[in-house]
C-alpha cells in the first residue's frame, strides 16, 4: 500500500481503496479534486429542494464527470486494486445516510417516494434534482347540475404532455368535470400532467348521482400523496376511495343504471309502458365496426305527462343511450321501433355505476 500514498487523495478517497490506511488526507485530492469534502453543502442543499414533498423513502442517484471514474480507474489498474466501492456508490450512500439522519425518512431502493438525483459537472458544481414517483387516486364523482362536458380537450400546445402554457396539466382548461377533478387533485397535490381514466361516459346535460361514477387519476411528481376528497365546484365534486401506485388495466364489465326522459311525438298508452318492461332480459344489438351485444338487466317506466316517460333501465356499460332511444342507427331493439313512434331521448341522468 505504499504506492498509494504516491496519490494525493483525501480521506474518503483513501479509505475506498484500502482498509487499512495510515496516510494523511491530502488538500487536493487526485480523484474527486474535493466533492467528498464537500458533502455536507450538498446534503443542505438536497434538503432545501425536498422539503416541499411529504414522504417516507427516498433514493439518491448521482452523475459524475467521467473524468472523476478515469481517475479512479487508472489508480486502480496500475495498483491493482479490486472489487472496493466506487466513488458514486460512496458519494449516494453518504449522502443518503446523511439524509436521513436530518430528515427521519429511509433510503429505499426499491420503490423509493421521492429520487433525488445529483449531477456534478467538471468544475465540482452540483446540480439538484428532486422528483417524487407518480401517486393515483381511485375516486368517484358526483354532477348534480347539468351543463358541463364530462371531458376536456387536450392542450394545443402539448397535446397532453404538459407544458407551460396549460400550466403542466395537458389539458385546454378547466370547465368541465375533467377540468375541476384535474386542477383540485393538481393544487391539493402539488403535482402535474394528471391522467384520468373513466368507467363510463356521460352528456353534457346529464347528472351523475347516487355513489358516483368511478374513476382513477394519476399524477405526476406529486408534492403531497394522499388525498381525500376534491371539493369541487358547479355541482361537481369527488371523494377519494383508493390510493394507487398507477391507474390499474380495468377490463372488468359494469352496470349503468341510467334514468332516461323520452319524449313521443305521440301520446303514451299504457300498452307502451308495458312494452318498455318487456325489454328486461333483452339483449340490444348494434354495429360498431362490429356487433356489440349489451344486455339490459332492469326497466322501469312511468308516464310523467301525456307524451313524456321516466325510463329506468340498467344495462352494460357502453350502451349508447340517445340512439337506443332515437333508433336513428341500427340498433335492435330500439325504443322508437319498440313503441313505433319518433322518440327521442330529452336528457339522461347516471343513477348507479357498479361492477359486475
Ligand atoms: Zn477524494
Ligand atoms: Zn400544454
């Protein structure tokens, strides 16, 4: 080993080279020229740029210069030396331990909360990176006023992706229940380009009641990770049901219950009530590029005024509601055709969205 101390290293250096060590720590060291001494500036650092995020685990990656690792290498080839710890692992460690002795929070390497990523250039400045792993929500939404688009445009300028002009939500604005779900889950998370998936669809002039629709959100970089209900606005609001690491790959099958107002251009008999029970049990059939069979488990019909009818049905999700109603596509069976009168469907409204 007393090739080694042909070297200037500092202690740190020195000790990743050799267990026993009885050199001095030189001022300037050949192979990290000071970043080891400079930990504890980097470890404040780290800690000013997550002290926004609340989490329990983190992990601390690094980048080196190259030159730093050649440094090191051509040490080791010309000494000989063997299977130590690199100089980045040395460098993530400490300033793991470090952080966690300041902040209580575990480095975890596995599904860390918060990666927190240092990138030294040439001249031994270092840059501080911190981004918290993405958090979903499974949630379910309530519309009690009509009016509003269930979902929102993509951003013109981003298509999605996020950018500053959509203020990072990928999305065109705020002004439908896609808007009010993704900019309250932003502002309560701290976080950006959300992802909402949806169980189900709805009309502008429809209301969504009872439980609410079922729906996830994935969020990006979230400051906070929990959350418990969006307040909402316009009749709009959401409670939080699950927290997820992603939007799950939902291919399950679900029940609407749907309360449809269909208005005749004739008035309603009572042999129309009838017929409309009669399709409990029945299969509807329409093309969408191919033959989707859905089937309707439960009707309930009422005669509000002379040419208008209540109807209650629950059926497969995905049953398009204004064209059962209208018959205008191919649709069988068909309301209008059912009852042989011009039908139309006047608004609908989501009673119920269940798993099957
Ligand atoms: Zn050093
Ligand atoms: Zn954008």
């Amino acid at each position: 080993m007393l090739v080694l101390k042909q070297y200037q290293l500092c202690g740190r250096c020195l000790a990743r080279q050799a267990d026993v060590i009885d050199g001095k720590s030189a001022e300037k060291c050949f192979i990290c020229r000071g970043l080891m001494d400079s930990l504890d500036t980097i470890v404040d650092r780290v800690v000013k740029a997550i002290k926004p995020y609340e989490f329990q685990t983190m992990l601390v990656g690094a980048t080196l210069p190259t030159q730093v690792y050649e440094r090191e290498d051509a040490l080791r080839a010309r000494l000989k030396i063997r299977g130590r710890e690199s100089v980045k692992s040395q460098l993530t460690r400490e300033v793991g331990l470090r952080l966690a002795r300041k902040t209580g929070k575990k480095v975890d390497y596995r599904r860390p909360d918060v990666i927190i990523n240092l990138t030294i250039d040439k001249e031994g400045n270092t840059a501080v990176l911190a981004t918290a792993r993405p958090v979903a929500f499974e949630g379910r939404y309530v519309k009690k006023a009509r009016g509003l688009p269930q979902k929102q445009d993509r951003c013109p300028m981003c298509q999605g992706k996020g950018c500053p002009l959509c203020d990072y939500s990928g999305i065109s604005g705020y002004d439908s229940v896609e808007g009010i779900l993704v900019q309250q889950a932003m502002a309560k998370t701290g976080g950006q380009t959300p992802r909402i998936s949806w169980i189900g669809s709805e009309d502008q002039n429809s209301l969504v009641l009872g439980s609410g629709r079922l729906f996830y959100i994935r969020i990006s970089d979230p400051k906070k990770r929990r959350l418990k209900r969006l307040p909402g606005r316009d009749g709009v609001s959401a409670r939080i049901t699950r927290i997820l690491d992603d939007i799950p790959d939902f291919q399950q099958r679900f029940a609407v219950k749907t309360r449809i107002l269909v208005k005749s251009d004739r008035q309603f008999s009572i042999q129309d009530i009838r017929k409309l029970r009669s399709l409990a049990g029945s299969e509807v059939k329409f093309e969408n590029k191919k033959t989707v069979t859905k089937k309707i488990y439960a009707v309930h019909a009422k005669r509000v005024s002379k040419d208008e009818i209540a109807l209650t049905i629950t059926a497969d999700g995905g049953l398009p509601i204004k064209q059962f109603v209208g018959g205008e596509e191919y649709m069988d069976p068909n309301i209008s055709k059912l009852l042989e009168s011009r039908c139309q469907c006047v608004s609908f409204d989501i009673l119920a969205v269940d798993f099957q």
